[in-house]
C-alpha cells in the first residue's frame, strides 16, 4: 500500500521482538510512518529526535518501563497522544496508565484491527485534518477563563494549562452542557468509546484532574451529581 505524502509518525515501543516487528509492519501497511524501539530508554532517544504524532509504548519493558517513558514524555510534550499496550488487566493498573498521561490502555492480546481503530479515533481527535470543521476555532468561556478546543488550551489572566486529548475532549463535553447534567454514560462512550468499569474509574480520575485546573477561577465548580453525571457552573 502507497503511503500518503505526510504520512503520520507513530512511536512504538515494545521490547517483543516479534510483537513490535509485526505492529510495525501492519501499522505501516495502514499508512503510518512506524519508528520501532525496543525499551525505554532508546524509545525516549528515538522520541527526542523524532516529530511524532503518536505513541504506543508497551508497559513491562527493561531498562525503562513505558509508564517512566510516558512520564518522561509528558514532560517535553503534555498533548501528544499516549496508547499503552501491557499484559496487565487489573484496575489499579488501568488507573495508573492513565494518571501517567495515558490516552488508551489495550490488554495483551489484542486484535490489530481493535487497535487501529483506536489509533484512528484518537487521532481524529488532534489532528487538524482529519477531524471536520465543526471544531476549528471553537471557544468556550468558562467563567473568567478561556478553553480553546482546537489547541487543547485552558488559559485565563496569568494561567496557562495544556490539556491533553482525553481532558479537552472531556471538557469539551461538559461545556457543551454546562449548567445541565452530563450523563456519566454518555460522556464515557462519547469519549472512551465504552462505559465500562475500568472507564468509568479512569474518567473519575479525568473530572479530579479538571477539577484542579478550572480552580484556576474559583467560582467555578465541577459537581458530581449523584447517580447521574458531572455538572459545569460557572
């Protein structure tokens, strides 16, 4: 298959010699520009280098782990989406890639298939040219602070936070509602693509995070509305 002219660059990092070669080969296949590292450490030097659009970091790896690489990363770049592939399915696990700046989490084994579709919606979500023009310029003013959707930028007089794609996309729908109840169901289809328990616990962890930059105003507040969903005042 013929890549296109701005092909896409994704980082994968996954010390599987085998997994990784063949994530590679397919994401390619699809049209991504696929850089292939083997731990976490060289998958930080290839980042540093390199002007991606996305990372797919694998979570047990020796010599850095890819939740210290998502860390590491979150640091120089607080926007680019973060998928982490792991063996791992327990809760507290789930909950942590996401504190640690994670986008989706995709328990071993997975479907190709299943994870270049999650490849896709989240990149439809940051990338200018493949989402529609609904979102170009969108602003919302949450009390004396400013969001802008397109550029995932929450500011106000002497504030500045970027968020990063699952916090402006969540914001986004509480300001769409603001004043009237967000259903947590459809605020967790609409944004993690399933209202699962897993999502349902890494959502929470998302609202205490918005929780924390909109105190920025402190008349603003983010209720919990019992049995239902979140609430956005200002």
């Amino acid at each position: 298959m013929q890549k296109p002219a701005a092909a896409l660059k994704v980082l994968l990092v996954e010390d599987d010699p085998n997994l990784g070669l063949l994530l590679k080969e397919y994401l390619n296949a699809k049209g991504y520009e696929t850089t292939l590292a083997i731990n976490g450490k060289k998958g930080y030097e290839a980042f540093s280098k390199g002007a991606f659009q996305l990372c797919i970091l694998d979570i047990m790896m020796p010599v850095k782990d890819g939740f210290t690489l998502a860390e590491e990363i979150r640091r120089t770049d607080k926007t680019i989406p973060i998928i982490f592939l792991t063996a791992k399915s327990l809760s507290e696990d789930r909950i942590s890639g996401f504190k640690k700046g994670g986008d989706d989490y995709i328990t071993k084994p997975f479907n190709m298939d299943e994870l270049l579709l999650r490849v896709k919606a989240i990149l439809r979500r940051v990338n200018p040219d493949s989402v529609s023009n609904e979102h170009e310029n969108k602003i919302h003013k949450i009390g004396k602070l400013r969001f802008d959707v397109t550029h995932q930028l929450l500011d106000g007089k002497d504030y500045s936070q970027k968020l990063t794609t699952k916090e402006a996309a969540l914001l986004n729908l509480l300001c769409e509602n603001k004043k009237d109840v967000l259903e947590r169901s459809y605020a967790l289809n609409k944004v993690w693509g399933d209202d699962n328990y897993f999502n349902s616990r890494s959502m929470d962890v998302y609202i205490a995070k918005l929780r924390k930059y909109l105190s920025a105003d402190s008349k603003i507040e983010l209720v919990n509305v019992h049995g239902k969903g979140f609430m956005l005042m200002d």
